[in-house]
C-alpha cells in the first residue's frame, strides 16, 4: 500500500510501486450534521502503471493545481490543473533520469505555485529536493540546497506570497533523520536551522503558514522504541518544538491548516497495545495544544487537512474496509464536533485521498490515489465536496 501522504514511503525509499491490490467491500458511514456531498472528477492518468496524486492547492472554484508522481519505465513528476471544467495534464520538469517525485503544492494566485519533492540521483535510495515553480505558463525547477550527501526529502510547502514560502521535510546525516526546513525570498532558497529534539530520527511532513513570520509545522521524532508526534513553529526568527500532546504507543502528525496564529488543526494517527490504529486530531488555540476526540474506524489515517475558519475544517486519508482493502475517508469539523463525511470509493480494494484544499466551508477539493481489483496499476483519485452536490 502507498505510505501515508508518501512521508513514510519517502523515507523507506519506497515509490508508488509498493503498491499493492486486493478486493474489498466498503461499509456504510454516518453523516456530519455539517456535510459536504463528495464525488468523483474525471483526472488523467497518463502512465501505464502507476499514477499518483499527493497534494492539491486550490486559489478559487476554477483554479486547482494537483501535484503527485506517475512511472512507467521511470517515475516521472505529475502536475495536473483545474480551469473550472475538467482536470488536464500540465508539463513539468523531471530533472533526473532515475525518478522524481512530488508530494505537496501551494499556490497563491492561478499564476504563482509551489510544488516540492525529490530527485532520484545516481545512487540508489539517493535524493535530493525538489523544488518547481510555476508562473502562470510553464512549470520549471528552482535550485534549493540538499544538505545531505545522500537522502534529502521535502514533503510539505506553504506559500503566503510569491516572494515568501516555506518547505519542509528531513535530511540524512549520519545516518539519521533530521528535520529540513527551507524558505524562499523571492530570489533564491536557504536552509533555515530547527529544531531536532531526538537524537535517534525528526521528521516533518507538512507545513502552514499565516504570514511571513508565523508557520506551523508536524511530523514526528524517534525515540528508543516507537514514534512520536512533533510540532515545531516560526515566530519570524526562530523554529522551536511547541509542547504537544501525544496518544497511544505511537504516533504521527502528517498534516497541518492554520487560519490564523490563534488556530490550527493537525492530523495524524495513533497506535495502540496491540498495534491498533487510531486517528489523532489535535488543535491549537493560541496558548497550547489539545487532542481533540475524532470517530472510530478500523485501521484509519488521515493524510491531510485544510481549514478555511476556526470552525470550517475538512480533513482526509482512508481507513481499512477489512483486510488489506481500504477506502477514502473524509472527516468535517463544525466548530464543535468531528464526524465522518460520506465519499466516493470508486475501486473495491484500494482508495486513498492524501491532500484536501478548501475554498470556503462548501467548496473543497481532495487528491489520491486507487486501484482496480487485480491490476498491477493505480489511478489518479480527485473528489469534489459542495455544499450543493
């Protein structure tokens, strides 16, 4: 199966052909008191084999840029764009010739995105980042520093401006993970020094950010035995870990919306005795940090999450219909409640959404990945939510 929001995969050196297909049967879910109806858009899949989408960002109901990877022969960069009628594949730069990846994307206006990721080098289970730009006619590769000789990951970006973005993920040193966290100025990208509270492994998968002096981020660090939840926050001159509260054996941060410096959801997920796996929700409101209770699934993760208000949240991933099979998972939060969303699972073994971006608290958009019974292939996944259908 392909990783959660494809940190985990990226770290393991796994691409989208870890991918495994089985059948499955879905089970029916109840629905939020604030629910959006979710549907399948047609999207292009152009290889053969496996295509993927892993971030979306969205500036309006007519502008969504998709980003994610796809291989035949080679993987390939995968960016695809919504005009308010259909989804349609724009070229992109794939700079290697082993592989190159995009996990996440962040737009300011329908002429100014970011998208980051990683590019294969000539040693296997090398990378370096990946930064493309895109100004409104071509994508093309930005240069950005990979501090490590061997494994360099971005995995989440958040842009407030065209002239100020903020990308994050992990870099090897010493044969440990360490977080990375990269800006732009307008003119080039610099590695900015963070936090790395364990010794044995940091991670960061996503980030957002307000202003150009209030950014949020999540992941998570190793300790001895199991993993735990990691927030980290710019204040405008330094990155330092914000107090977090942490649930079960193990846990993860993969996604992470904030709307102001007085609200932010991430979200993740949990283990448990035995392995059982949770979702795990948290909030900021100003001062600290709180989990906030969310609906029990099997096996559930959730991969992403945007908020257009403190009370207006949508977030996605997929749980487990039994087995192997899984299907996509949307949660909504009202202000006061999460709840499960009904939404399309289009094959009957595997269906995951790995990034969401809302316009306004009926207009969201969320990007995956599914895969027909018995194929040796995957499809690229876009749902709509409206508050109308």
């Amino acid at each position: 199966m392909i990783s959660l929001a494809s940190t985990r995969a990226a770290l393991a050196g796994v691409g989208v052909a870890a991918l495994s297909v089985t059948a499955a049967a879905g089970i029916s879910l109840p629905a939020s008191a604030q629910t959006l109806i979710w549907s399948v858009v047609p999207s292009p899949s152009p290889a053969h084999a496996y295509n993927e989408l892993d971030g979306v960002s969205c500036v309006s109901a007519t502008a969504c840029t998709a980003v994610g990877n796809t291989s035949g022969n080679a993987t390939r960069t995968l960016i695809e764009s919504w005009n308010g009628t259909g989804w349609s594949v724009v070229p992109s730069p794939s700079p290697s010739a082993i592989s190159d990846f995009l996990y996440d994307v962040s737009c300011v206006s329908a002429t100014a995105c970011t998208a980051v990721g990683i590019r294969g080098t000539s040693t296997q289970n090398h990378y370096g980042t990946l930064i493309e730009s895109w100004d409104g006619t071509s994508w093309s590769v930005v240069p950005s520093p990979s501090p490590s000789v061997t494994r360099n990951f971005l995995t989440g970006v958040s842009c407030v401006s065209a002239t100020a973005c903020t990308a994050v993920g992990s870099h090897n040193i010493n044969g440990k993970s360490r977080t990375l966290i990269e800006s732009w100025n307008g003119t080039g990208w610099s590695v900015v020094p963070g936090p790395n509270p364990s010794p044995s492994g940091d991670f960061l998968a996503s980030v957002s950010c307000t202003s150009a002096t209030a950014c949020t981020a999540v992941g998570s660090f190793d300790t001895s035995s199991t993993h735990k939840a990691l927030i980290e926050s710019w204040n405008g001159t330094n990155w330092s870990v914000e107090p977090s509260p942490r649930r079960g054996i193990a846990n993860f941060l993969d996604g992470v919306s904030c709307v102001s410096t007085m609200a932010c959801t991430a979200v993740g997920s949990y283990t448990i005795n035995g392995g059982t796996q949770r979702t795990l929700i948290e909030s900021w409101n100003g001062a600290s940090w709180s989990v906030a209770p969310s609906p029990y699934l099997l096996e559930p993760e959730l991969a992403g999450v945007s908020c257009v208000s403190a009370t207006a949240c949508t977030a996605v991933g997929s749980y487990s219909s039994g087995g192997a099979n899984t299907r996509t998972l949307i949660e909504s939060w009202d202000g006061a409640n999460w709840s499960v969303v009904p939404s399309p699972s289009p094959t009957p073994n595997y269906n995951q959404l790995d990034g969401v971006s809302c316009v306004s608290a009926a207009a969201c958009t969320a990007a995956g990945t599914d895969a027909a019974t018995g194929s040796n292939s995957s499809s690229t996944l876009i749902e709509s939510g409206s508050a109308s259908g």
